[in-house]
C-alpha cells in the first residue's frame, strides 16, 4: 500500500469508501486510490478543491455534473473535475472498468501541482449500494499520517580494526577505537568511526582502511575485576571481514557494513571465539599494555585510543 499523505473517508448506509492521496515516488504523478470499504458503487467522475470557496467552480456538464452536492451546508467551490465513464453499467455490469466493489480500489491521476491544492474531495458515482442508487458525495477534514521517522543508525561502545586477526579470532595488530575517541558531537555510529579512522590513518601505509582484514563491533558489559571492582567487558556484536584483496576504500567499507546489517547481523550476532574475547578485555583492562615495535606509534593516535 501507498504512503498516503492525505485520507478521505465518506460512509452512509450501504456504502463506504476511502480516498487516499500520494505521489508516485517514481513517475512524480498525483494519484488518488478511492478504496471501497462496503457495498459498491460506478465512480464516474471526481471533483477536487482547496479550502478557499472562492471564484468560479468547475463543473462537468449532464450527469456528471454536482449540483446541489453541500459541505456543511455550504455549497462547495470546485477547483478540478475529472469524468471517468457515463453512467450505467451496461454489458460489463460489475465489471465495469470504473464500478468498485467492497475490497477493490480504482486508481485516478490528479491533475495538480501539490497535495497541498487538495482539502475536498467529491465523486460522483451511480449504480450505488445506497437507498437512492447514486451519490454526490463530499468529504473534507482528511487524515493527514504522520510520515515514519527514519531509523537511526546503530551506535557501538567499541569497533576494533583488525589490520591482523589471530587463530583465536582476536585481533593480534589493529586500532581499537571507543566513542569517547570520536569528535565532540559525534554520534558513535559506524560511518562516524570510518571517518575519523580514514581521517586518522588514512596516510598511514600499516594501518589504513585497505590494511583492516576484519572489523568487530563490541558492546561494553558491566562486570567486575579480580577485586570485586565494577568493569566493563566488550563483549563481540558481529564483524565484517574484508574482501579478497581488502577493502578497496572507506566507502567499501560502509558498504559491507550496510550489507550485513540488511543481512540482519543485529538482529542475532553471536560472539567470536571465547579466546578472542578474553583477549579483547584483556587489551581493555590492561592499564600496562603497550604496543609492539610493529604496532603504531603513540604519537599518532588520540591518548585513549587503543593499539593492538
């Protein structure tokens, strides 16, 4: 179903419909879904308007015309009209291109520049379910549906970027970076992380993004240390591993990124190997550890920023 930006309702007995405006996303077109809900009716034509009643209405001339058709008791001011059949079912009867029975829905194109050009929506319809047999029906006041709220990107305690993973899963030579590493204000999702790595590293031939074999995102646990102390473990969400010949830029990156997260890698990621992760906390609790002669030098990266 649509997005609808606008929902018109109209119900009296033996008939019911609904009305939903949109624009098509891709052709750019303006259409109405007139939805019907009960009963049964031949839409031959609609009529359309703003709430300004002012200047001239437009009208279709015979039995398309809607005369007589009041909003509140007021006479309602037209600014577009479209015929769409006479009247009468003939040999098709219900299967009338036009007539739409309960459960069905007849797409129209609107002739406007803007939703916004639409505050009344009319139809004019016969061979109806209703007592009288035709209407010249009126609705106002539509429901306007909030538009959903984007998703935000996921944010992680830690990533770790894994230049050399180890038979036990852990990262043996890589940069782990927290959120609290990250620019002031920034968000800690996982393109904040690649900017701030590339921005960081991006020179550095040992380090850069085409040298990261895997990158693992943790979250941080609460625990306690060998003194009963309060800690935090990163415990291992998931890891994207790079492709043959490794990532090729950041972007790649985000890109592989944003395919495992389609993948659902969120929505159940398990922990690496039990090794690996005892390795991680070690390297995060270790206030003594210092890199190896092969590791990046200190003066390179943020003080609280981890070498492995």
């Amino acid at each position: 179903m649509p997005d609808y930006t606008k929902i018109f309702t109209y119900e009296v007995e033996g008939l019911s419909y609904t009305v939903g405006l949109y624009q098509d996303p891709d052709t750019g077109d303006f259409l109405a879904d007139i939805s019907v809900l009960e009963g049964g009716m031949d839409v031959n034509a609609i009529y359309f308007g703003d709430d300004d009643f002012s200047g001239s209405s437009e009208s279709l001339g015979g039995p398309l015309n809607m005369n007589g058709a009041r909003l509140d008791g007021d006479q309602v001011q037209w600014d577009g009209a479209t015929a769409l059949s006479r009247p009468g079912l003939g040999r098709d009867g219900t299967d009338k291109e036009t007539y739409v029975a309960e459960g069905d829905t007849l797409t129209v194109e609107l002739d406007i520049d803007s939703l916004d050009e639409v505050d009344v929506f009319g139809i004019r319809a016969t061979s109806t379910t209703t007592p009288e047999g035709s209407i010249k029906a009126v609705s106002d006041d539509p429901e306007e549906p909030e538009e959903p709220e984007e998703p935000e990107d996921p944010t992680f305690d830690k990533i770790g970027f894994g230049v050399e993973i180890g038979d036990n899963g852990g990262i043996e030579n890589g940069i782990f970076l927290m959120a609290d590493d990250l620019p002031d204000g920034e968000e800690a999702s996982f393109e904040s992380y690649v900017d701030f790595y590339d921005s960081t590293f991006g020179d550095d031939p040992d380090y850069n993004v085409t040298q990261v074999e895997s990158v693992i995102f943790y979250e941080l646990l609460p625990g306690t240390d060998e003194n009963g102390d309060p800690i935090e473990i990163p415990q291992e969400l998931f890891r994207i591993d790079a492709p043959e010949g490794g990532f090729q830029d950041a972007d790649a990156m985000l890109a592989a990124y944003d395919d495992a997260i389609a993948d659902g890698a969120l929505d159940g990621a398990q922990s690496g190997a039990e090794a690996g992760l005892e390795l991680m906390a070690a390297l995060s609790l270790d206030d003594d550890f210092a890199p190896d002669s092969s590791a990046q030098d200190d003066s390179m990266v943020e003080d609280d920023m981890e070498i492995a």
